[in-house]
C-alpha cells in the first residue's frame, strides 16, 4: 500500500479532532463533568488517547471547544435557517433563542460550561469561541449597533447572564421570562424568531425539536477517505495503458 497523501493525513487529522468534539458533548452531556474522563472522549471517539493530548492542552479545554463549537454551529444554524432573512431584528430574535434553546435543551452540558467558566483557568479562548464573538458581533452590528466593541461584550454578558439563570438549581427562572426581558431590551417582537409553543419553519415544534439529540451535523466527520487517494494526482501513462 502506498504511503498516504499530505491532504490525506490532513483531513484524518481533521476528523480525528471532530470526532473528539463531539464525544465530548455527548458525554459531558450524559455524565457531567467531574463523571467524564479524557479516556471515557477517547473512547467514545474511536480515537487513541495519546490524540487527545496532541489535539487539546487538558479536558477543560476540550469541553470548552467543544460546547462553543455547538454553540457557534446552533447559532448559525439558527441565522441561516429558512427562510433566510437580512433583517437585524428578527436576525437578533434568533440568536437569543438559539443560546436559551441550549440552555432549555442541554441543561447538564450548559450548566458544566458555566461552572467551567468560574474556575481558576476560566475563559480558554479558542478557534472555536472566536467563530462564536465573529457571529454574535455580526448580529449586533445587523441589528443597527453604533458600537460594535461595546455592544458585543454586552449581548454576551446579558445571554450568559441569561443562561446561568434558567440553569441555577434550586431556583432555575423559566426561559421564556428570560426571553421577554431580551426582547424588551433589544425591542423585538415576541412573535420573532422561535417563540415558545410554536413552530419553526419545516413544522417541528421549537420546544420539541426531533434532532435536539443529535449533534452529528454540528461536527464533519464522516467517512474515512481513502488511504492511496491523491486528489490532484493524474494516472501516470503506462498505468493508463495496464
């Protein structure tokens, strides 16, 4: 077998690290934090464990990038969805109830990522996060910001705020109350977005959505390429002529 191409290995590369991603969510998901080991990810990702070091400093960097991977790709879905609209209000109304719908939806995974956020490391910035401030920045300038660089920090602070809140136990508040404070500050229509009790486009309930557990379209994997693949490789002649 001949050895395998630069883009080849790349490209395992790359799934191998989604792969990673994703049983990250899952099982933080599933077991909490402190339950999850970096070697119950490997694991779950089919990977080596030495991987898991190669790709990732240590597990609260792992769950970092993989929840503010889920959280960047909900988001974009939630931009994205049909049908697709340029309009910063109703763009602004979808970004609150893509990140409440986490909060609703993925209670555990949310709750472990902002007890995550109050350790001693805190903040881990991330490829990942950077996608999420590029998205949540776009929205506030769509929505008709002035100052972006003062405006983005806020939407971030008043949504963590707001996640926090629906995930506190004990005392959790209810996220449609959350919802209708957002609103009212960035004067949007509830009727806007995804409000509760409704349906979005394609007929499937927005507090009862079928693919709510399934991340698989958040992260590219996919099947394995082929190892001889060579892409950009023409047949040499006499293998044309065998």
């Amino acid at each position: 077998m001949s050895p395998r191409s630069a883009s080849v290995n790349e490209e395992l590369r790359r799934r191998s690290k989604e792969r990673l991603l994703q049983a990250a969510v899952e099982l933080v998901s599933e077991r909490g934090y402190e339950a999850t080991t970096l070697g119950d990810i490997a694991d779950r990702a089919g990977s080596a464990r030495g991987l898991v070091s190669y790709y990732f400093p240590g597990k609260r960097q792992l769950v970092q990038s993989a929840v503010h991977r889920l959280m960047h790709r909900t988001l974009e879905e939630a931009l994205e969805r049909e049908p697709r609209t340029e309009d910063g209000r109703e763009r602004m109304a979808r970004a609150i109830d893509a990140i409440l719908g986490l909060a609703r939806d993925r209670p555990v995974l949310m709750r472990q990522h902002m007890a995550g956020l109050l350790q001693a490391e805190g903040f881990v910035p991330c490829p990942e996060q950077r996608r999420l401030a590029e998205l949540l920045s776009d929205t506030v300038a769509r929505h008709g910001s002035a100052d972006v660089e003062s405006d983005y920090p806020m939407l971030r602070a008043l949504l963590m705020g707001a996640v926090f809140a629906a995930l506190v136990p004990g005392v959790p508040m209810p996220v449609p109350v959350l919802r209708a404070e957002l609103f009212k500050r960035y004067r949007l229509d509830w009727e806007m977005g995804v409000p509760p009790d409704t349906e979005v486009p394609g007929g499937t309930s927005g507090t009862d959505l079928p693919c709510r557990t399934d991340l698989s379209r958040f992260f590219a994997t996919g099947p394995e390429p082929c190892p001889q693949a060579e892409p950009d490789r023409k047949p040499e002649p006499d293998a044309q002529s065998k």
